[in-house]
C-alpha cells in the first residue's frame, strides 16, 4: 500500500524536550529516581490568586467560546502590562492571543513566509523554531554563535548570511537553551540590519522577566524604528508557572499579519481556552511579588548548578544571564569513544545513572547538552554528583 504521509509530515521531527520529559515521567512512573535536567518549566506552582481566578470563571459559567484572537479583557491586559512595564502602546487589534507563544510563533511563520523565503535563525535555538519555519515551507537560515564569546551573535555574519529571500530575523533573549542575555548594543546592531535590509524581527521574548545579575531586558520594539518592524511574542507560561495553561500572545503594529495570524488559528485551533484566559488576566494584572521570588530563587539555583559544573572535570559551561538553563560544553566527552555525540550523551546518563537532560543537537549544536535549574538545590546537587560520575568515567 503507498504512503499517505505527506512529505511535510516524514520530515518533521518531534519535539527533543518533549521527548526526554516523556521518557522522565514514564521511567518515574516504574520507581525509577530519575533526576530531571529537562524541564522546560518553572517547578513551583501557579500562584494561588491566579488558580482562584480560573475557579471564579468555572464558577461563572465562562466555558463557552470566546473571539478567537482573545477575550477583549485579556488583550487589554496584555497592553497593560507591556505598556506598564516597558512604554510600548498597542491597540486591541494589534493584539493575538493563542495557545501558547509556540502557536503564536506557527502562526506567525505561517502567515509571512512563502515557500522558498529564508528566516535567520541564531544557533544555538529553541528547537521548534527550525521545525516551524520549514513547515511553512521556506528555510531557516542557521547562523552560529560561539561559546568562547559567550553565545552572542556577531552581526557581521548575521548580515553576511542575507539573500535576496531574506524575510525576517528570529531573536530570542534570554536564549533557550543558553540563557544568554543580548547586550543592547548587539539588539542595536540586528535592528540596524532589519532596517537596512527591510526585514521583519520576530522577538520570542517569553523569558523577558528570568534575568538574574541586575540584568536589564530590552524590548526588540523599543529599539528606535522597531516598532513598525517587530513582531513581539511572549506569554504566561514561564513568569507565572502557567505551562499548562497554554496562554501565550503577540502583539505588532503591522495589524495586516495580526489579522492574518488570527485567520490562520480560526482555521485551526479557534480560541484560546476560556478559563485559562481568566487566568492569564489575573496573572497580568494582578499582584507580580510571586515573580520576583520565582527570579530570586532561580538565581540562586543557576548560581550553585554553574558552581558545581565548573568544579566537574572534562565540561565548561557559559554562565546563563537570564531563562533557567545551563548549555554545558560535554565535547570532550566524546574522546573516549564510548558516547559520540549529545545524544549518545543523553541516552547514557539516563540508563546508567538516571540522569535525565536534553541533547544539544537539536539546539544546533552536538557539543553541548541542556541542563535545566527549575529544580530543587538538593536535586541540582545529587544530579551532578551523578554527572560527575559519568564524566570521570567517560575522560
């Protein structure tokens, strides 16, 4: 019998981190103590006055439809809170609320790239992005970022790396998976070649508030004449411990691709769910303490991981800025023959010591692997004392 896969469908990979978190939980699920590296996710709960609102909406009966691109409430939020935090004014009708900022970021793909269009892409990326661009059947464009100059993108090979196809810059800071903080003055330089060029900027700034250091976010669209160029998408899910509440959005003046972003999800998915954007309402606009004992928390934890890892013979490691990840240099691991690449890596530490992190391949690169510090001080600690193990054992 001849396939009925279609081509699109045979070259699309799955998720990596999706994958390991199903192997975590169904290892743990058989009594197995794994230690889990590859959460992409804050492990403290949704804070409670955000829960409550979700009860209050049930409890009102708001389980129906809503306008697909959002309740009017929840874009009115989402200008708030960009306006309160960073000046950026947006209309309602610049606003599109989706299941995620990964549906906004499908959304958006789908709705400028033809087929044959190039977007860049910084490696090392969130692993989804070269997927969805491919999907959209145009070509992500990989330009390398180095380890030795601390993952920052040199604007003079992003600039290199433009064809007449050209369509958009993807930039995400803090980076996924290495917590990389752009300098100002680098964001100054990818706007400087937008506007050369005439090129859309998607900024996937889902992290905006994990930065640790005193460092400071800067809004792609607040960089002078960005606006108008920028597509700015973030969400609930990381700053609020939301994931599941699948409530992301995004937000440009270019109310042509808004409304064809939110044509698109009236064809596909419809609305966000009702009471997860009640939700996502009280998040924005309710009380912010519970973020800022999240960051503090964090910092503390990305602080003791990158302290234990550097006293680890045979890896390095780049200090994260912002996120909650560490991409750890495991390449000379790979000397001994007996692991080869991030993969091989992976695989290993979850069979022989039940060690569960994500491989860097999928990220674009092989020498390194992502550990994850939404965790607990004493799990970090007896995670990489496992690590520690293998690597003793592997050099």
């Amino acid at each position: 019998m001849k396939t009925f896969l279609s081509s699109r469908a045979r070259r699309l990979k799955p998720s990596a981190t999706l994958a390991i978190a199903a192997l975590e939980k169904e290892m743990r699920g058989r009594g197995i103590d794994v230690v889990g590296f590859g959460a992409g996710e804050p492990d403290f709960p949704t804070p409670s006055h955000i829960r409550e609102a979700a009860k209050r909406s049930l409890d009102r009966g708001e389980t129906f439809y809503t306008p697909v691109g959002g309740t009017p409430a929840l874009k009115n939020a989402v200008a708030q809170r960009v306006r309160d935090d960073y000046g950026l004014d947006y209309k309602a009708e610049e606003i599109l609320v989706s299941c995620g900022a990964k549906h906004c970021l499908a959304n958006v793909f789908q709705a400028v790239l033809d087929p044959g269009d190039e977007a860049i892409v910084l490696a090392p990326y969130w692993v989804s992005y070269p997927e969805m661009i491919e999907l959209a059947d145009a070509v992500p464009v990989i330009v390398p970022t180095r380890e030795g100059t601390g993952f920052v993108p040199d604007p003079e090979e992003v600039e290199a790396r433009i064809t007449p196809r050209t369509k958009a810059i993807l930039v995400n800071s803090p980076s996924n998976p290495t917590g990389v903080l752009y300098p100002a003055e680098i964001l100054a330089e990818l706007a400087r070649i937008a506007e050369k060029h005439d090129l859309l900027v998607i900024s996937d700034e889902i992290y905006d508030k994990l930065v640790y250091d005193g460092g400071k976010f800067t809004p792609f669209a607040a960089l002078p004449g960005m606006k108008d160029r920028t597509i700015l998408v973030n969400g609930v899910s990381k700053t609020y411990a939301m994931t599941g509440f699948r409530i992301g959005y995004l937000a440009s003046t270019r109310t042509d691709i808004v409304k064809a972003a939110t044509n698109i999800q009236s064809q596909s998915t419809s609305n966000p769910a009702s009471t997860a954007q009640a939700a996502a309402v009280e998040a924005l606009t309710g009380p912010q303490d519970e973020v800022a004992r999240m960051v503090e928390v964090f910092e503390k934890r990305r602080n003791l991981m990158i302290e234990e890892i550097n006293k680890i013979e045979g890896l390095s490691v780049v200090k994260p800025g912002g996120a909650f990840y560490a991409f750890v240099n495991t390449s000379r691991l790979y000397l001994s023959g007996k692991v080869s690449n991030s993969a091989d890596l992976a695989r290993y530490l979850l069979e022989t010591r039940h060690v569960a992190c994500v491989p860097g391949g999928p990220f674009g690169s092989e020498d390194h692997v992502r550990l994850s510090f939404a965790t607990g001080e004493e799990t970090i600690l007896k995670g990489l004392e496992r690590l520690r193990e293998v690597c003793q054992e592997l050099l």
